[in-house]
C-alpha cells in the first residue's frame, strides 16, 4: 500500500519537509521557533485560528518524525490546516531564514570570519 503524506502532494512542501527531517535536532529546535514568528507574522494566519487547529489535531500518538518536536509539531499542524497556496507562501518565507541559520550554524557569519 503507498501511503501519501499531507505534504507529499506538493513538491515545494515534499521537499521543504524532506530538508526538515534530515537536520539535528538543535537546528530543528531553532528553525521551529522562527517557524513560529514567521506564521503568526502572516496576515493570513489568526493566533485564535492557529490554537483552534492546534487543538482540532492533536494525533492520536505522536508517530510522526516531526511530533518528536512540540514546536515544531505545532507549527506544521497549523500549516496544514492552510489550504495549499497559503502553505505554499509561509515555506517560501520561511525557507529563505532557514538557509540562513543553517549557514549561519555551520558556517559562521561574516562577522565571525573578519574576527579570525
């Protein structure tokens, strides 16, 4: 049986999740608190709207590799309520911080480099 996950309908979202899964877990600690301040910046998005959606989908067991994480279980519980073009608009907002921090974690900033 081939079991399609919510974010395996969309390849933006397929491989937004993959890079998401591949990171350790201080980095997946980071990235979903400014997870967090990017969706609740969107306009789209209402804090009242997201808790509602955080409480509709609370799983039955934490299963997924993502529930390990509360933040960011939250985050993509409240992403996957929004229909799909609205997904679409908070990953590519996110991914470009989460590119930065990730560079920034592994390879230091600017200022780092002209210290040494």
């Amino acid at each position: 049986m081939n079991y399609l996950r919510w974010y395996d309908k969309d390849p933006v979202i397929k491989d937004f999740m993959s890079a998401l899964e591949r990171l350790d877990e201080e980095t997946i600690n980071l990235l979903a608190q400014d997870f967090i301040q990017t969706m609740m910046e969107d306009e789209y998005i209402s804090t009242d709207g997201a808790i509602k959606s955080l409480i509709q989908n609370i799983p039955p067991g934490y299963n997924r590799w993502y529930d390990e994480n509360y933040d960011l279980h939250s985050c993509l519980e409240v992403l996957k309520s929004l229909p799909p073009e609205h997904q679409r608009r908070i990953i590519e907002k996110f991914r470009e911080s989460m590119y930065q921090l990730i560079a920034t974690l592994y390879y230091g900033t600017e200022e780092d480099e002209q210290k040494q």
